[in-house]
C-alpha cells in the first residue's frame, strides 16, 4: 500500500541527570529523555531499585505525566514495582485478562535475582501545548495514597542547529507491507463462563428454583443453544468444574464440588439434549487461590492476618481452623462476604466452526468475530478501497480478536503506518516476534517517519536481503535525501 508523508526532519529532545523520585530515595530515575521526533513524544526512563523495599502484598505506583501549569495534563502509562505477593498476583490477572488498565511497566521489586534497573518507554501524538509543557512523576503506594509529586523536565527544547536541518522539505512516499495470514485448516474455539448456584446445606440436589439459580441456568443454557442451533459449528466437548468454599472438611468439601457439578452436567445435559460422550466433569474442591486474590482486594480490617494464615500453611484444614480462631466475627464476616462467591462451577465450550464465504463473514462479524479466522478477515478486508475506514476497521478487529498473534499485530502496525499514527505502530511492531524481510521494512518506514533516516536505511537494507517487495522502492525514497 502506498501513502504519501511530508517529513520533517527536526528532532527535538532533551537529556536529564539523575532524578530521585522519592524523598527516601527508594527508586531513582536515570538517563531520562523527554523527546518530540516526528509526530510523536516519546519518553525514556531507567527505572533504578538500588534501596527499594517494597512490601510483599503492596505496590508503588510511578505514573509520568506531561503537565502544562494546572489546567492541562496527560498520563502516561504507570510503572507497577510490585511487592513478590503482589507480583504473582498481577501475573495471575494477566493470565485472565483482567489486569489493571494504564500500566505500561510491571516490576517484580520482590525478586532478589531481578534486574536493579529497567527501562521504560512510552510514546504518545505530539500535541501543540506539550512544547511548553514539563515531565512530572507522581509517585504513590497501596492503596494509592499520593506521596510525592516531582517535576523531572520543565520543557521540551530544540537542540537541533539549523546547518543540521538540511532537507525539511524533501516529500518522501513509503510503501507499507502488509501479511496475508495463512487459512486455519480447522477453527478450534472455547468459550467459558461461571455459575454461581446455591444448593441446599450439604445435598447436591440442584434446585432449579433456588433463589437465582433459574436465572443462572438459563445464562449457561443460552450459551450452549447458541452454539448447538449454529448449523457452522459443532460442539466438541462440554467441561464443567466444581468449587468450594473454605468450610467444612477438605476432602469433604472436594467430593461436594464434583457431585454439584455432575448435578448440572446432568441438568444442562437433559435441557439441551446433548450426548454424554461431550461431558468432561470434576470436583476441584476449596478454592483458596480465587479466596487469597478476594481477600488481597478487600478493605477487611482482618485482611492481613487472614492471608498470613493462607501463606503460611497447604493444609487447607489447619487454614480453616485458624481463619475461624479470628477474632471479632472475622469467620462469619468473610463466610457471608466472600464464601458465595467461591461456590461455583466453571464451565467451558470447546467447539469447531466451519469455513465462512466473504459474504457470511461479513454478516457474522457484527455478533461472533472470533468465529472468523484471520485469514477470512483478511479476505474481508480485500473487498474494501486500501485505506477507507472498512478497511481500516477490518485490521483493527483482526487485533481485538486475535491479539496474541504475530500477523494480527503486524497488520495492526502496518494500518497505523498507513493512517499516521506512529504511536499505535511502534505499540503493534513491539508485539511482533518473527522480525523478517517485511517487518524490516515497516519498521524502516516507522524511522522515517520519526525522522531517523540512518536506522529507516538499515531496515530498508535488511529487508531487500530478504526480497521484500516494498523494500527497494522505500531505499529510492531515502536516497533521495542524497541528492539534495
């Protein structure tokens, strides 16, 4: 795809010494450069842990910020430095998909093998205002009480003599690569979800009218027969998997969990006229993993005892009794609060979807995208104008979707590229492993449009070595500079 861009080639930025961001000199920031290249502000900071002690259940939160006076302001990214406890469970909500939104650097400041300093790098569209605006951190520790407020650059300035400004009005047209995904011979998808049903004390007799219980039924219910009634899909297998709270005997407690599990295996089974063979069913027991991260996140004036008792014995039975020895109603206050929510089952969809034509694509992106494959989408994008906003928008589904995979995320950076937006482009280009002759090449023209013509010429270079299509056209571009 071709895009034509005027670029500039003045560089702006500015070098800082070192920094201490806290009064205790726990963490210092280093080598920092607040910069204006292209169209973008970029920020680099090496992150220094030299006396840092953070507590293992807390986290210090360092969040640059680009302020003019008081009226305007813009966040970057947070850094994390998370105690060790804390850390796993940041990990663990990665893993789920639910990690805190806004951080762009997590440290494990608990890990004694770990680094002492980290790099850290942000970027962002260059607006007017941010010329005359400075860098700031704020520092703050769980639960985010702000400690500090620092000021480590009052300005952007131009370091660039004019004699080294040669060719500001040299017009340069990139042409950007983009990857066909290869088609996905078979469409394995899975869906999960959890129910929270309530059974009588002890029995394993589901109710179906036990309070909410109809309502979670009919959830599980609608997600089977949405699937099933799809004549494109087939249901492979069927997965339930049952829960416990704490009370009560541990090896009881397991056995219970598999029973009420089977007991809704048995129901959805019979509702949904589903063979047996799709089933796959067990009983997890006590949940204290699901129970520790409740507790982490609660405001319990007992929190930290209770998760002293979770950490410092496996006996489930010995932790139980200990979590009741509390003081203060603490047992009945977390048995009411947070027990509910640990009897659950959690169940899981594994199914194949059949190969869709363009325009049954089409049709089934607005409700299902994920029962898309790339290569589809793709397909899809094809029938747009290179560069309209279907096409656009095609690409930026591709990466919701599939935000794990190389060619969605190459895709996404080349769209960027193609719409200038520089920022988005370097973000998908991180996320990409297979740096070949195509990847060389948008890279190079995401350093041209930065303005650093040697490191575009190298891209440009290793991605003709590697008979990239677009890559001799761009080397054309750049050795136009040559001629000024």
């Amino acid at each position: 795809m071709k895009r034509p861009n005027k670029i500039l080639l003045t560089i702006l930025c500015t070098t800082l010494a070192t920094l201490s961001a806290t009064a205790q000199n726990r963490t210092t920031v280093t080598g920092s450069r607040y910069a204006l290249r292209g169209d973008s502000v970029y920020v680099d900071l090496l992150i220094g842990l030299y006396n840092t002690e953070v507590p293992k259940r807390s986290f210090i939160l360092l969040t640059p910020s680009i302020q003019k006076g008081s009226s305007v302001s813009m966040d970057l990214p947070a850094i994390m430095i998370n105690g060790k406890n804390r850390h796993r469970a940041y990990q663990r909500l990665l893993e789920l998909r639910r990690g805190p939104v806004g951080v762009g650097l997590a440290i494990n400041a608990g890990n004694k093998d770990a680094p002492r300093i980290h790099r850290y790098s942000a970027a962002i569209p260059y607006e007017p205002w941010m010329k005359e605006a400075a860098l700031a951190i704020r520092e703050g520790e769980w639960p985010l009480v702000e400690m500090s407020y620092e000021t480590v650059a009052d300005s952007m300035q131009d370091l660039t003599p004019p004699s080294e400004q040669p060719y500001r009005d040299v017009q340069l047209n990139f042409m950007i690569s983009f990857k066909e995904p290869a088609p996905e011979p078979v469409k394995t998808r899975s869906e999960t979800g959890k129910a929270y049903l309530d059974f009588a004390a002890g029995s394993t007799v589901l109710n179906p009218y036990l309070n909410n219980n109809a309502a979670e039924l009919v959830k599980i219910g609608a997600a089977i027969q949405n699937i099933k009634n799809n004549p494109a899909i087939t249901i492979t297998a069927i997965t339930f998997d049952g829960y416990a709270s704490p009370d009560g005997a541990a090896s009881v407690n397991r056995e219970l969990s598999g029973m009420r599990a089977m007991a809704l295996k048995e129901y959805i089974r019979t509702v949904c006229s589903l063979e047996n063979r799709l089933f796959r069913v067990s009983g997890k027991g006590e949940d204290w993993t699901a129970f520790a991260e409740l507790m982490s996140a609660s405001y319990a004036a007992y929190r930290e005892q209770a998760l002293d008792i979770i950490s410092s014995t496996d006996s489930p039975d010995v932790r139980e009794r200990r979590l009741a020895a509390l003081p203060g109603g603490a047992y009945r206050d977390m048995s009411a609060s947070m027990f509910p929510r640990l009897r659950r089952t959690d169940y899981g969809l594994q199914y194949t979807v059949a190969p869709f034509t363009v325009e049954d694509g089409k049709r089934m992106l607005e409700t299902s995208p994920s029962w898309l494959s790339l290569s589809e989408m793709y397909a899809i994008a094809q029938t747009y104008q290179a560069g309209s906003a279907e096409f656009q928008r095609m690409f930026n589904i591709a990466v919701e979707t599939f935000p794990d995979s190389d060619v969605a995320c190459f895709n996404a950076a080349a769209n960027a590229l193609a719409t200038g937006n520089t920022a988005a482009a370097q973000m998908y280009l991180d996320k990409v492993t297979n740096r070949d002759a195509a990847c060389e090449n948008n890279m190079g023209v995401l350093a041209a449009m930065q303005g650093d013509y040697d490191a575009a010429a190298a891209h440009f270079a290793r991605a003709a070595e590697g008979a990239n299509a677009e890559a001799a056209r761009n080397i054309a571009e750049t050795n136009k500079l040559k001629q000024e």
